[in-house]
C-alpha cells in the first residue's frame, strides 16, 4: 500500500470533532497531522483526543504546514466557499462541509479557482449519498429496477431543540432549506440524475420558534419541485420532532418503489412497558449517519490515492444551494 | 326499541352493492325495504342478494314508495346535488355519498333546500370520520393531547389499474381532487376545525396515464394548503400504487403527533420466503375501511331515531367541495 | 331465503353477553330468541339490550322453549360437557364454547351421546380458526405454498390482570393449559392436519400469581411437543403482559414461512411523542377476534341452514382437551 | 498514549479473514504484527491484505516472535482449549473464539493454567454482549428497569446452505448447541447475572439435513431451561431459515419487558413492488454483528492496556459450554 494520505482539518466544533477522530482512528490510509481552530478550548481537546496531530489556530498556518496534503473544512457555512479557494491556491485537496456556500455566486467564484487546480480533489460533504440506504436505492434507480422515477417524498426531522440554541444561527446558517434540506435537495438531483427544475413553490410555520421571523426562516419547510422529465419532489424539513432525529425518502417509480430510512430506532430494541411497545428514536445525525461519514472519508482518501475524480463533486454542489436558494426564496410566511 | 328506520337505497354499482347489503344484514335498526338502478343486471343482483326489498328502476319510483323513510344515494356524482335534493323535497331523510357535488354553487342550492327541511336528515357519506385510527386522532386532538396541530401530512393511494378503466370516468367524476383527495381534505378540515385555507399549491403528474391530459386530470396530484392559522397541509393522492392501496395521514402538534394508517397489511400475517418478508399490501378501500362504512350507517339511523343533528353535516360537505374545487383549479401541469 | 334459525344462549357472563350481542344484531340468518342465566342481575341486563328474547334461568327452561332450534353455551368450563349432552338430547343443535371438557373422558362422553345424535350440528368455539389471518395461513398450507411444515412457536399473552380476579378461578378453569393455551394447540393439530404427538414437556412460573401453586397452576406456561412426522410445537402463554393482550404464531416450512399477528396495535395509529413511538397493544381477546366470533358465528348457522358438517367438530375438540390435558399433567413446577 | 498493542492473529478462515482487517485497520490501540495460518492459500490472502504483517505457518512459529504481545485465536474449535494454553504458557495475552471447548473438562484445564497466569488476560469471543441492542437491555436489567427477569425468549436463525456445506463440518463443531445456540446460551446466564440451571429438555428436527443425524445433530434445535430462581430461558437455534440471519431475544421481567433485533433488514429500506413491500432480511452474522466484533476487539485491547479485568471471562465461558454441553446431551431425536 503506499503512503497513507497526510491530512489536515480545520474547525473542531460539533461536527469538526468528528470527522478528527475518524480521520485519526477509523480511515484506513489517512494519517491526521493537524488539526486547527481559532478556539483554545477546542485546541486543548485536540491535545488530548488527538495524539501527535500539530494544532493551528487558523486555516492559513495549517496551510503552511508542507506535510499537510489535504484539508478538511468543518468551519461556518459562510467560510466555506473563501477556504475552499485558499485550500486550492495552497495546491491542497479539499473536503468541505456542506453546503459548498449560500448563494450560487460564491459557488461560481469557487468553481472558476477548481478549474484552474484539476490536479486536485474537491469533495463537497453531502454523506447521506454514502449511507448504504440511500446508495442502494441509487444503485436500483440506475439499473432500472424502478423504471422512471416520478415521485420523491423526503422528510428530515431534527429534534426539537429546548432552548432554541440553533436560533441564533439562523441567519448565518442559510435558513432551514440551505442548511437542513439540502442534504435531501442533493440527494433528489442524485437520484433524478441532475434533472432540472422547472416549478417550486414553498411554505412553512414558526409553531415553536417565532423567533425565526427575524431572518425570514421558519421551524417547519414545505415545498415541491417538479421537474423538467415530470418528476414531482416534495419536500418537509423539521426542526420541531417530538420522536427524535428522522431522514425517509420515499420513491415512486413506474416499475417499483423504495422506501428509505422509515421505522429505524436508536438501538434495534423495543421496550414493553405498561399498555404497549416504545420505539425509542434515533438521537442526531451522527448516529443516523455514523457510517456514512466514515464511507465519505474513505472515498475521499481512496480517490486522491488513485487519481479517480471526485466522488461528490463542486457542480453537484452548486446545483444543490442553486435549488435551496430558489425555495428559500419561494418561501413567503 | 322502537320500530326499525325504512330504507331505500339508489344506485347499486361497485359501492352501492356493499352499502345495500350492509344496510340489509350488518346495522341494527336498519331495514333495507326499496332498492332502485336503472341498470337490470343491477336490479337482478338485487332481487338475489336483498331478499324482501322491493326494486325500483329509479329515484322518482323510488320516492313515491310511502313506505320508504330514508334514501341511501350511491349515484354517480354528477347526480348528487339534484338526487339529494328530490329526496329531500319528498320529505324523507338522506344519505348522499361523497363528493355533495363537483361545484360549489351545486352545494349552494342543496343547502338552501336543506335549510326548508330543518326537520329531515342529511348526511354526506366521508366514511373515514369513522374509521377507529381517525376517529381517536380527533380525540386526541380535542382533548388537547396534541397541543396545536400544524402540520397533517396526508396521502391517499389507489393501486395501479392494468386496464386504466377509471380514465374514462375522469372526466364526470371531477378529478383526482374531487373524487380521491376530497377525503383527506375533509379530514384536514375536521381535525383543524374548519380552519380557514389562505394559500394554496398544487402540481401533478401523468406517469401512467397520459389520456387524464384530455381532461386536465393527473394521475398523482400534490397540494399544500395553508391555514389562517399558521397550520400547513400536504396531500399527495395517487392512482399509480404499487404496494396495495394506502391511506396515511401523520399530524404534528405543539405535544405530540399521531400517524394513522401507516403499516397496513391485507390480513395481520407476514410470508417468510427466500431473503425476507413480504408485507401482502390492502386491496382496496373496502377492505380497508368495510368497517368504517358500517359505522358510518350506524351514525346516520341512531341519528335519524334519537333525533340527532347530522353526523356529518351538509355545510361540512360544502367546505371539502369548495377546497377541492381549489386545488383543482390550481393544478396546472 | 329460508327462515333464520332460532337460537337460545346460555350463559350472560363477560363472553356471553358478546355471544348474545353478536346473534341478536350482527348475525344474518340468525334470530336470538331466547336467553339464560341464574344470575338476575344478568337477566336484566338481557331485558335492556335484548329486546324480544324470551328471558329464562337456566338450561332445563330454556330447553323446553319448543321454539329454540340451537342453544348456544358460554357457561363454566366445568358445566360445558354435561349441558351439551343436554342440548343434544333435547334434540337441538348445539355450540359450546371452548373447551369442550377439562378431561378427555367428558370428552368422550358427549362423542357418545353426539354419535346418537348425528343429524344435529355439534361445534366448539376454537373462533381464532376463524380468524383471517389463522385462515390464510391454514389456507397457504393446504396449497402447498409452505412445504413441509416443521415448526410452530405460538405464543399468546394477557394482559396483567392487577387485582388477580382470575386466580379465584384457576381451580375450575383448568389451569393456563386447558383455559388459555388450548387455543393453540387446537390450531397447531389444525395446522398440522390431526399429527400424533409422540414427545412434550412443560414447566413455567409464578412470577406474579404465586397463588396459582395452590392448585397447581402457573401464570406463564412453556411447552414443547414434537409429532410423528418430526414436526415441533412450541408454545408460550401467558398471564403477565406487560404490552396488553397478544397472540401470535409463527410457522416455518421447508418452502416457506409465515407470521401471525405480530405487531398489531389496539388502533392502527402510532403516537409520537418525546423521544420515540409509541404502539399501543391490543386490550383483549374481544377486541384481536371480535370479528372471528362473528364469522365462527355465521359458520354455525350456515352449516346448520345448510346440512353442512360442523364446522368444528366435538373430536377435534376432544384432541385439543386430550394433548391440553398431557402439558397440564407434564407441567411440575 | 501509550504505545498499541502488538496482536498476532491465528486462523484467516472464514471468521479469522475479518477480525484480522479489523485488527489492522479499524481497532484504535491496536497494531496487527503478525497472522498465521497452515493454508498457503490463507497465507497468500494475508499478504496481499494485511500489509507489513509477519505470516507464519502456525501457532508455535507465531508465539516464538517476541514482539507479538496477544495472540487472536480464530482457529476450528476443537483446538481452542490447547491453543488458549499454549498462548498462555508463552506468556501472551490471548482472545479466544467461541466456544472455548466442546468438554467442561477441556474448559476446567484452560481454567487452570489461566489462575497461574493472572497476569495475562485471556477472553472468549462472545461478540453479542458487546452489541448495542444486547448492551442496553443489560443496562436496563442492572439498573432495575425490568423488575425481575422472569422469561427470555432466544432465537438464532442461519439462513438455509444450499449446498449442505455445513453438514461436514457438525461432527468437529459440537452440534447446534454448542456452535451456534452457546451465543444466546451466553448471553441468557450473563442477563440473569450466572443464575443456576435446574431443569433442561431439548428437541430438534432434521427436515433439511437428514444427514446430521449420523453425528446426532439436529437443524432445528429447541431448548427450555428453568433456573434456580424460578427464570425459564427458551432457545430455538435454526439452520433452515428462508428470511435470511436472524437473532432475537425478547426478555420479560415484573416491572417491564424489551425486545431485541426484531425486524431487522439488510438495509434500511423498504421495497415496494406489485401488490405489496418486502423487507429484505440480514445476510449473515457479518453483517448484523459488524460493528460488535469491532467493539468486542475494542474492550480486549482497552483492557489490556488499562490492566482492567477480561470483558468476559474463562469462567463465563466454562459456564456457557457446560450449559450447552447439557442441551447437546438432553437432545435425544
Ligand atoms: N453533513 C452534515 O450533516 C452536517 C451536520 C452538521 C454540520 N454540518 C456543517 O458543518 C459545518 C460546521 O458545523 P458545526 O455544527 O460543527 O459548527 P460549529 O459552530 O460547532 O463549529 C464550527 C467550527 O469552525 C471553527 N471556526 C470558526 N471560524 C473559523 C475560522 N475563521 N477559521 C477556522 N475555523 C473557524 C470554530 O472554532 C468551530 O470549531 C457547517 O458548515 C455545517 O453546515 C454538516
Ligand atoms: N366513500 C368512498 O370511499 C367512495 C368510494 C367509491 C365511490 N364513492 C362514491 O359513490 C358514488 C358511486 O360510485 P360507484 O363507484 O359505486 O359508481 P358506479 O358507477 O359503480 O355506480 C353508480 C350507480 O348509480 C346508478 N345510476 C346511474 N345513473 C342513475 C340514475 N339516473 N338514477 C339512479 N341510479 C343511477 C348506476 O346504475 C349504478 O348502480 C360516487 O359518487 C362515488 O364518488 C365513494
Ligand atoms: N373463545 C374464547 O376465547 C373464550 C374467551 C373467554 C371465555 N371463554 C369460555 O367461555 C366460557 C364462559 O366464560 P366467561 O368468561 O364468560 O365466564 P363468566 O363466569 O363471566 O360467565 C359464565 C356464565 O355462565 C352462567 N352460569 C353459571 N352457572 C350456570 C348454570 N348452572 N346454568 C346456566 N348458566 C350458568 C353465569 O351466570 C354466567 O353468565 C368458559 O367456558 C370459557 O372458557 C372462551
Ligand atoms: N463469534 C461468532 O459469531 C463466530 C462466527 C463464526 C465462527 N466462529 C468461531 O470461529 C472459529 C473459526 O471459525 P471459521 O468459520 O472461521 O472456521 P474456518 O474453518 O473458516 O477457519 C479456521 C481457520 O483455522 C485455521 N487452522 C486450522 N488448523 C489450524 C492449526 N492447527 N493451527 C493454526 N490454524 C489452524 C485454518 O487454516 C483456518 O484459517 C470457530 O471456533 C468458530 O466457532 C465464531
């Protein structure tokens, strides 16, 4: 085997903390040499969790580091499209969380910096692709085992939050359709083969956090897309789950269908107490999706290794804030 | 008990039969005594199956039978409003199946004649009110459990038919909003307490069966209402099911959410073959809601013999109509 | 259609009230004329929700009403052998809830005096045969579509009763084996088409009744019997259900397998609520087969109308009490 | 931290191919050295997939090079007990397969070697104590969620062998009980914390591998045992199952009951094809135990360097052979 992959990642917040300790532990061929963020709590938790990995308190020291070959962007989504053209003006390869920016244009700007750096990888984080869920139901589309595809319902519930704490990030997160629902508005492109839309329209409530208001976003999206082919994809985006985190899909097509991600439980157990059965829910994300971000970080690491070209690629992920920004702003409440 | 409430249905086809015999055998309190069709294999199937009841060939035959005191009208559609009414002009109570009528302005004119008929019972036939699973979800609701509902999610699926025979009803049946979602819009209502609708969405598709085209029919339609109330609506209602036939509907309140329907299997048995289980789908709305139709009966004769205001009230019908009437004539596809 | 059969009950208790329910409103073709019981309060009972029927206090009187064609028995186990010999030798068809007698040799008895009989319909309540889903499985078997059947686990359980009503009457009611388990094994001899059993064993507990040692009896039984053809039965009943009353079965094939019953909830509705779902389980053994009494029900009087054989022979019956009596007699706890 | 452990593996059949990748690429703390097997063909695969790996050709080639400090002995059962020793003598850690022998007296010569050697951890391979849904429902047992555990109902199901390759190896793996059923057997003793066997019977069948029986093997096992304290453990151990891998435990105790794995599918997703769904099983014990093998290497390797006692020890494993040697023994067919 040759030489494991030396990288880099930036930003060691709630989810920055995981992609370090699986690119340090649970990536074969990837070696985590540094770690940077601008916070010393979180440069302390480095010391400890992530033994013999060189701490920054920036981007750019880190991309001084010449060991460091690629970059892994965990930062604030409104960082990511400027430190994806640094990591690529550095000569690096470069992971970036989703979404790649908020508004297409900065899409663009990074796209025109990619085109000028082919020798490197980028990869934009949309993991659920890399669930093994999501990846069958793909796998079936595209050998016609569900005929055309006219209908995808999707639905992604997070818990309710108590203290409203993700509030205050709405204005800088992009709203519920940039941050949350784009991971479901990749997947249905995905899934369509990069289908063009051709009618959105979008709603929503503000049942728990009236708050939300004040940006324009809401606690509750609702929206259909019909596409160019006939396709219809409908859209509901949660922050107010009382049963805990969810992600189905649902897909119709002329010869069968599939049904992802429905009926899944914490721990595969049920408890019987008093009158009845509880299904106790699933908690986040990371539990949902503990396995697909170790996939997305092998298919990174494998694809630099073996030269194959991004297995999520930039236009992929202009097309996806290129769609969420269109039901942003179709969202009227 | 007092004596047993006199009944005479019209129209005998595909629900007509079931209702006859239900009335006939199934609901204490009921006697069936008149049935009338204009078809004869109809009026054949009656004399074997409905022993005793005298068979007309028509509503106005029908009518004149002084023994009848109730009419059970299971017409085509198109003859609702007129049928119900005759009878109503006759003096005698009434059941009329769903839709009342495929325009508003037709349930204008039964209103009014109802309104000169205060002493005379009128009901429209939305079975699902009764059904067990939606029964309790209002209860819940009532009770407060739920807190505020802003969000019931509905989908109504009928499964594919080889033949495509109910293309050519499309036309008088007034659609796949009319004739299949009105269900779950009368639903919506009933849970939301006649919440008054402020926004509406619709688009569909015509996947299999391209000939709705010619009436501006679709094959799956999607819709999103929004209420003054802030609560949100989606419906998506199908012609094309693989699975069997389905009815869902999932409701998120302020508390706690309730999901009806999801599951369902034809009989409670699983097969166990080669790789895994299989789940044998519902067959139709019969089976799914025979029960349902039952109830339905019960309500309206313990109604008519205590003296009880309408189960399921005209104005009820007019509100489901007139929605449906608007998410038709937002469907642009 | 011919006249419908007259028909008297006896025994107003928790399942006779039901019975009498069901054969006075819900049975076409049958006409309940007359009922009994020694208790006046349950007469009374009668006098309000059975009106027209012919109110006596016990068997003898009943008997001698010449317009009673069938009596229909839901009195003490212990009565059941003695009074359908009764019923017969008064010259009426007879149905006798289950089981037939606490002892094979009663059993006997009432063969003998049937045998003499053999122009009046004789039929236990084992109603769960009548149940769709036990049906399709019996049904698949006859078909092929299971192959060689090897294995049945059955497991039914009841709810917790918090006061222990039912310990005062384990002494007469035979113990778990006789009174609750041998609706399983009449359906595993059914299943498996009469198979000899040639190996058992038995054990349990008394976690929560440890009264039941009194009379030798336990609140959760275990057993195993294996048949001449290798085929193995193992059952699991139980009187400390946590989740509420469930009753299913599995059964494996060398073609195929099926499940029964699993997963049913008392309404199909799920709650959502903090952290997870929540099924609610079935009440009882009214609500799971309240329409299997029915149709066991209408099997009865349709053999009876029909010249049919019973649809539920007393031999079948004696079988069930024969092997229910090996588990109780196996059982040493 | 401190430097990893040195681990050398034996055996890279079937089982031992996976735990060696696991050791060499996903098990934090952990440094896999070296891999022995006799098969060149064994040998070769090693190379090519563990590379930087010493290969040899047997146990005693491996214990001979010092800087392997744990040997993983992945080797037929019939060897572990003088293997266990052997890696004992040489002063080593070792992690033992399941069963630890086919005799309680085998187990009872490891037992003593091991008190001379308290230095040295020494563990058996029950992987399914280290799963989540088997761990939480232990936790909640200890935490006193359940009450008393009165009843836990095991089932393990292979999935039909086509070709009967099994059938070869029954007379060296010990039979249905101690290869495939000693997992529930394990995990019943660990879940009522040792509680004492009282009473045992045992059945089976041979449906499918008539075979087996000149070794006295069954396909079908089925097993009831009563312990001291009153708790009855049912076991149903399958090699016939046509749904795919299964295994599940349903426990019962006064206050609550939990079930394990039901309902379980290869991947979350739900296909929907004519006339209804299908839930497509598990493939086999790989798949459904992954994440617990890797959890299981976790806690040997943790316990190592924290010099913590064995997660689960040579006594523990006495136990389970012993329980199982009497189930082997009481199945007479
Ligand atoms: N794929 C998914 O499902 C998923 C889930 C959650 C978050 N995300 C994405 O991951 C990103 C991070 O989210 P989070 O929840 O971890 O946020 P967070 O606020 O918890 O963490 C952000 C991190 O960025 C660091 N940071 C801030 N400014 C920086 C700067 N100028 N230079 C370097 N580092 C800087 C912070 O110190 C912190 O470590 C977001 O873009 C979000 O959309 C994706
Ligand atoms: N509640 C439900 O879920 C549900 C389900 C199916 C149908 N329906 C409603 O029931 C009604 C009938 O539907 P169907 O599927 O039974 O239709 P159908 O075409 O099978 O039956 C219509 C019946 O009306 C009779 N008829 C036609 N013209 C008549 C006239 N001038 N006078 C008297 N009788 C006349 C026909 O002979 C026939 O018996 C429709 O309004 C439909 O919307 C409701
Ligand atoms: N099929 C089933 O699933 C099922 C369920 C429950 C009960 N059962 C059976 O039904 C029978 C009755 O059970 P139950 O729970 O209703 O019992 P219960 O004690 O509630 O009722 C017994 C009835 O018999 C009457 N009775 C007592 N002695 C009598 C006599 N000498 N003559 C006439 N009537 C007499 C009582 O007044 C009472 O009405 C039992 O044999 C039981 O095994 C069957
Ligand atoms: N934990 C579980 O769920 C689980 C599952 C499967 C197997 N197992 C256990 O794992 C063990 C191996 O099972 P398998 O299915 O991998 O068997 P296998 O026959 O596929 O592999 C056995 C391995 O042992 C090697 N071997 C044979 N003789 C040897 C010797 N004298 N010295 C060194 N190596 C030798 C073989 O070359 C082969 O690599 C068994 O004890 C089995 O009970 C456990």
């Amino acid at each position: 085997m040759s030489q494991e992959l030396r990288i880099g990642i930036v930003g060691l917040g709630r989810l920055g903390k995981r992609h370090a300790s699986n690119l340090a532990f649970r990536v074969p061929g990837a070696s985590l040499v540094a770690a940077a963020s601008p916070v010393e709590e979180e440069r302390r938790w480095a010391e400890r969790a992530l033994p013999g990995v060189r701490i920054y308190s920036g981007l750019p020291d880190l991309l001084a580091d010449q060991t460091v070959e690629a970059v892994w962007l965990v930062t604030p989504t409104s960082l990511h499209a400027d430190q994806t053209i640094a990591v690529l003006e550095a000569g690096k390869h470069v992971f970036c969380e989703k979404p790649l920016a908020l508004e297409v244009e900065d899409c663009d700007r990074v796209l025109d910096v990619a085109r000028r750096h082919g020798g490197q990888l980028a990869m934009v984080g949309f993991m659920r692709r890399f669930d093994r869920a999501y990846a069958e139901a793909k796998r079936r589309i595209d050998a016609g085992e569900l005929g055309q595809v006219f209908h995808i319902a999707c639905r992604s519930e997070d818990p309710i939050d108590p203290d409203g704490f993700f509030v205050k990030f709405a204005p800088t997160s992009g709203g519920i359709f940039l941050d949350c629902c784009i991971h479901d508005i990749d997947l249905v492109q995905w899934m369509l083969d990069g289908a063009k839309p051709v009618g959105i329209s979008a709603t929503g409530t503000r049942i728990m956090y009236p708050a939300l208001g004040e940006c324009g976003d809401v606690d509750n999206g609702f929206a259909t897309v019909t596409f160019e082919s006939g396709a219809v994809a409908t859209f509901h985006v949660s922050r107010t789950s009382h049963q805990g985190y969810e992600a189905t899909m649902s897909l119709s097509g002329t010869k069968a269908g599939i049904d992802i991600g429905a009926g899944l439980t914490r721990v595969p157990t049920l408890s019987r107490s008093t009158g009845g059965r509880f299904l106790e829910g699933q908690t986040d994300f990371f539990q949902r999706f503990d396995e697909a971000f170790l996939l997305e970080a092998n298919a990174f690491v494998e694809a630099v290794r073996s030269g194959k070209p991004s297995p999520l690629s930039l236009e992929d992920a202009r097309e996806a804030t290129d769609l969420a920004c269109r039901l942003r702003d179709a969202l009227k409440v």
